[in-house]
C-alpha cells in the first residue's frame, strides 16, 4: 500500500467558488501564540452565527483553508471520509517547509492510522479495538486508581504545587505505558520522549516569525543544543518502538504494543514506517489530550465553584461531569481534512483539493445544541454529544481510556482535597493543534 507520506499534498489554493460569508476581521486561527490565553471561544461565537464555513487565509505563502465552527458541520465532515480525506493532505493545518521538517519524525506523523481513509484505516482500527472491550477495562479502572492514590499521596503534604508537574502529566504516561506493556524499568524514558516532543511544538511556534520559516542555519547556540538533543531523543524514540514491536511480533503478550506489531494489511504486516506512523501516534494521542484536560478540569472547578460542591456532595455525578470536562477543555482544537470534489457545506461551496478545518471547541460550545454552552453544568443531559473525540470513522478509540482517568481521579482529588483550587497561574503553549496547558498552579490544604 502507498504510504501517506509520498502522496501528501497541502492543498490547492483557494477558494475556488464565490464566498458565501465575508471574512470577520479580528479573527485569526493560523496565528498559534494568539491561543496562549486559552481558545477563542468569544471568535468562536462570531463565526458560528456569521461565518460557519469561513474562508482563512495562511500565512508563509499557505494555501488557506476552510474554518467550520457549528456542531451539525463538523459532524457531516468528520462523518464522510469519502468527501473529506484525512489521506490526501493529513490532519494538521500545515507541516512546514522541508529544510524544518525532522524527516522520520515528518513521515510518522503522517503515516498513522489516523491519517488514513477506507479499508486501510478500518483493518488497523479493528486490530486495535480488542485492547478496549469493558472487561479489560475494568481492569486497567484500578490500576489507574491506584496510581491516582500514589500521585496523590506525593502531593499531599505540600499543599501547594503546579498540577501538571505532579499530577497531570504522569497519570496519562502511566495509564499509556500499562495498555501498551512497557516494561517498568523503560517508563522514565517516555516522559523525557514526551517532553521534547512538546518543547518541540513550542519551539518551533515560537521561533518562526510571521513573514517566514525559522532559519534553520542561524539558529542561536542554546537553540541549536536543544535541536541536537530532540533529534538524538526522536531518534531513540523511534528505534525503541521498532525494537519493542517486532519484539512482540516474536513473543506476542496481552497489550496493545502486541496488537500493533501483529496488525495486517492486505494479509501483509505493517512495514517499519508504518510502525514509526502507529508508535508516534499511541505515543502522543494517549497521552497529550487527557493531560490537558485533567489541567483543564480544576481550572473549570475553580471558576464554577456550586459546580464543584454539586460533584463533592454526589460523586455519583462524575462519570457525567468527566463528558462535560471534555467538553468545555475540547483538548484538541482542530482536525483537518481535504475536500476530494467540489461540495456544498453549510450555505458553502467548497472547491475539491482545498483544506477543511473543524474546529472541536467551536462546535462543542454550540448554542443550538448545549443550552448556556460556557456554563460548566456536571448534570448537562446531553454532556455526551460533545465531540472532542472526534465523530464517525476516526472517532477516537481511546476515548473511554480518558473518561475513566478523569472520572477516578477527580473522585479522589476532590474526596481527599474538597478546597483544592486553581491559583490564578497558568502558562499555556502557543499551540493552535492542541491546548496545552504546561503549568497550572494549584492550592489546597494539606494533609498532615
């Protein structure tokens, strides 16, 4: 099968078809440290009642894209690969010039089930499913309280802390590292794989001025130590992973690494860049989105006080209040796809080849759909038809894997430190793809 990588394009320039909704001045999607105060839930508003499928230019000589912002229109793009390829162009707004690209790191993201369309898509997809039925399920439920316990009993006396270093960003790893089958003694290296993939993100957002690309020959000395030392790290990332999988090939286990390794095509096992493709893909995805929203949650409880003492008084609300997190955080902000013909879309021609935006958090705070949507409400009837995870066939498969981490650990966080609150610090990554939170000061009483 051809490997997504060789046949990506960017998409076509456009629009190609008259535009049905001006441009709304002010808003700008493309600009990623615009997203450090959080998402721009108030241009959100503005495009859903004036500009559903907007027209947006890029800059750095991009082709532009279409931004869909209201529930049913994303819903129709998500729900219909056949029109809107996730194949064709990849899921990310843009990837760069090539002399910025790591190239294996390049290829990987690309070459991952999520990136695929049709019956390779759905062969992958099966063999992964086995590895999420509710018996097993229920099993990895108390392994993860039990590290929701140990987290929780390091912070415990310290009474104030950053929630993302002592918290947040190890749950996700450690409930990532049991689906996989990780041996205990390499644990530590993921955390440190995980970190320079974000110092990454940030850096490159961060670097890049708004007329061109970094200047990757010029870089300053200390900027050019940490590029050696993240391509050495992604480079024992991969090697690990290829190691670990045709390991399982050998000696299958119970764990997803195995379900991954023994995964066919077409009768055929996956080639090594589509392992590199579904190793960066567990990687990241099983462990990105839960952190932020596990950050996300107790800023939202801080800000709804009556919502919190509502969950304190009744933990039976939780599994409901775990939706409405997911919900309000919408971790991942946007998925792209390409238009494969011409196509109509809310009052919206769309020219085939041009690219096509959903905006998660845009539709999961929908009026027409969530009553008060920026109202925190943990008994929310409908908290479940968000769709942070995505809809249709690229649904996400881990999707109740986060639910119960934030279901099990909100249930002791809020047993074990009924005043715990967001202290006002917060930094978050320019990051436009993901809302990624780095540090989220916490304050509590402690246990004596």
């Amino acid at each position: 099968m051809d490997l997504v990588s060789e046949t990506y394009v960017d998409g076509r320039a456009g629009p190609a078809h008259p535009i049905a909704y001006p441009p709304l001045p002010g808003v700008d999607l493309a600009d990623a440290r615009r997203f450090t105060s959080g998402q721009p839930f108030a241009d959100y508003a503005r495009l859903r009642r004036d500009a559903p499928v907007m027209w947006h230019p890029e800059p750095m000589g991009g082709p532009g894209f279409w931004a869909v912002t209201r529930h049913a229109d994303v819903m129709t793009v998500d729900s219909d690969p056949l029109t809107f390829s996730s194949q064709k162009g990849g899921i990310l707004m843009g990837y760069g010039g090539p002399e910025a690209r790591h190239g294996q790191l390049h290829k990987a993201s690309l070459d991952a089930m999520i990136n695929l369309d049709g019956a390779t898509h759905m062969a992958l997809r099966r063999d992964h499913m086995p590895y999420f039925t509710p018996s097993y399920l229920r099993g990895l439920t108390d392994r993860v309280s039990a590290e929701v316990t140990r987290l929780l009993d390091d912070m415990a006396r310290k009474g104030r802390c950053d929630l993302v270093a002592n918290f947040s960003a190890h749950l996700p790893l450690y409930t990532l590292c049991e689906i996989l089958g990780v041996p205990e003694a390499d644990r530590p290296k993921f955390l440190g794989w995980m970190h320079f993939l974000e110092m990454a993100q940030n850096l490159a957002r961060e670097q890049a001025p708004g007329d061109g690309p970094i200047d990757m020959a010029n870089l300053p000395p200390e900027i050019q130590a940490f590029v050696d030392a993240f391509n050495h790290n992604v480079g024992e990332m991969f090697e690990y992973g290829r190691m670990m999988l045709h390991k399982r090939r050998a000696d299958p286990q119970n764990d997803l690494m195995s379900a991954i390794a023994r995964a066919q095509v077409d009768g055929e096992l996956l080639s090594d860049e589509y392992l590199d493709g579904s190793w960066l893909l567990i990687v990241f995805a099983g462990n990105d989105t839960t952190r932020n929203t596990l950050s996300g949650a107790m800023k939202l409880l801080t800000e709804f006080p009556e919502q919190k003492a509502r969950l304190i008084a009744d933990p039976s609300l939780l599994p409901n209040a775990a939706n409405e997190f997911i919900r309000m955080v919408s971790p991942v902000i946007y998925m792209r796809r390409t238009a494969t013909r011409d196509v109509q879309l809310g009052g919206q021609m769309i020219g085939e080849g041009e690219k096509v935006i959903m905006y998660y958090g845009a539709a999961n705070r929908d009026d027409a759909v969530f009553a008060n949507p920026d109202q925190l409400d943990v008994t929310r009837a409908n908290a479940d038809k968000h769709i942070a995870f995505g809809y249709g066939p690229h649904v996400c498969i881990g999707k109740r894997v986060a639910q119960i981490q934030l279901e099990e650990a909100y249930r002791q966080i809020l047993a074990r430190f009924p005043d715990i609150r967001w202290s006002g610090e917060i930094d978050i990554a320019p990051n436009n793809f993901v809302h990624a939170v780095r540090q989220l000061g916490v304050e509590f009483t402690p246990e004596s």
